[in-house]
C-alpha cells in the first residue's frame, strides 16, 4: 500500500528568510536523505478565505510502502533537516479557531 507522508510549516514572519532556506537547503537536503521516495509535491499557501492562513507551504513525500517510508525517515539526517535553521525563524502568531 502507498503512503504520503505531510508535512505542514507554520507561517513563518519573514517568509523571505524561510523561502530561501526551504529552497537552498531544505529541499534538496530532502530530495538526497528520503530514499525510496516516488514524488515529491510542495504547495505554497498564499491565502485563505478566512483571512491569513495558519500554514506557509505543504510538502508531500510519497513512498510506495510503509515500510520503504519509515526507513527513509529513520535514515541519519531525514527527519527533520534544516530544523535548527527554521527554529531560529519566528512564526506568526496562530489563529485560535
């Protein structure tokens, strides 16, 4: 069976600051560590009709078996990469729906 694993950033403040590390570090640190991966999709969230939204970008990684995705992500360095980077960049604050 096939999986999607989804991943959903926060709307950071300086979106400029987090677009340049998602795109210099981030994807292509994904692309080398999720091994056994079949696609790989991002989307951009640029509004809402609610007003701002929660979330900045979705990424979706998908993997032709559970057990192919979850030894991507406990492969050295795949969950999580470039998270020290992103931490340092604040978020906005979240909406309480």
């Amino acid at each position: 069976m096939a999986v999607k694993l989804v991943v959903m950033y926060p709307r950071p403040r300086d979106i400029e600051a987090f677009e340049e590390i998602y795109d210099q570090e981030h994807v292509p640190m994904a692309i080398a560590k999720l091994t056994g991966k079949t696609k790989m999709v991002g989307t951009r969230i640029l509004g809402s009709p609610q007003g701002t939204p929660a979330f900045h970008r979705i990424a979706e990684v998908h993997f032709p078996s559970r057990r192919l995705s979850k030894r991507a992500l406990l492969r050295k360095g795949a969950s999580r990469p470039s998270r020290t980077r992103f931490r340092s960049l604040p978020e906005e604050p979240r909406p309480s729906w």
